[in-house]
C-alpha cells in the first residue's frame, strides 16, 4: 500500500483529472467545483481512511486530534475505516460532532447543497485512497 506521500500524490493526480471531466461533463458551476476541490483536498489530507493509526492525517490535527481518539481507539487499521461507504461516512459523522456544536453557537449553517458537495469530496477521496490500498496490494502479492 502506498504510504502518505504516495496516497497524496494518487489523489491530487486524480482530483486534477476529475476536475477535468466535471469540468466538460457536468454543469456544475465554479463555486461547486471549488468546494467539491476542497472537501476532497480535506479528505485526502485530514480525513483519511489512515486516521485510525498514528498516520500524518492523524497528526496533522495538532491539539484538535483528541477529538479524534476515539475514531483511532474504535476502529481497527483497514477495517471499516477502509470501506468505501462506512470509512468516510464515521469519519464525517466524527467531524460533525466537532463542527456542528461550533456552527450552533455561531449561529450559521452552510446550505444543504454545500454539505453533499463537501461529503461527496470526502468519499471520493476515501474512494482514491482505499482503490489505491487494493491495488497496490494486489500487484505486490
């Protein structure tokens, strides 16, 4: 399996073609494609299938990772966190437990259409990152 520099560059390689197609193929305008771009940057870099180990996404939390201990305690390392539906759909359940309380006090919500945008960049992250797992898995065996 590639480790978190070869995951990173798979999946900026990847964005930058999907980018591309969405870009020819849907009509999806730049403020959508910017969000879908970030949210996918955001789940390669901090919401990895790899933050239930001691991985840079882990780390890269700083102080702001013992919210996500409990992630890291809970999930055994290519389980779940791996799968392509449940692994960024707990990881986004994790985060909104940490953004939600902020944005209540903050008074303001990000419309709905922005919020499937921004699962939608995560889980095609999640996707790269596991489909990558598998292949490099299976060429070396």
């Amino acid at each position: 399996m590639p480790n978190d520099k070869g995951h990173g560059t798979i999946n900026l390689l990847a964005l930058a073609v999907s980018i591309l197609i969405l870009i020819r193929y849907t009509a999806l305008g730049s403020v959508e494609l910017v969000i879908l771009a970030i949210a996918y940057m955001f789940g390669t870099f901090f919401l990895s299938p790899d933050m239930d180990i001691n991985s840079t996404s882990y780390k890269r939390w700083g102080y702001l990772r013992i919210f996500w201990w409990p992630y890291k305690v809970f999930f055994r390392h290519r389980g779940y966190s791996h799968h392509i539906i449940l692994g960024p759909f707990s990881r986004l359940a994790n985060l909104a437990l940490i953004v939600v309380p902020v944005m209540f006090f903050a008074g303001t919500y990000p419309p709905v259409e922005h919020m499937i945008l921004f699962a939608g960049g995560v889980w095609g992250a999640n996707t790269v990152h596991v489909v990558a797992d598998g292949v490099q898995t299976r060429v070396l065996i």
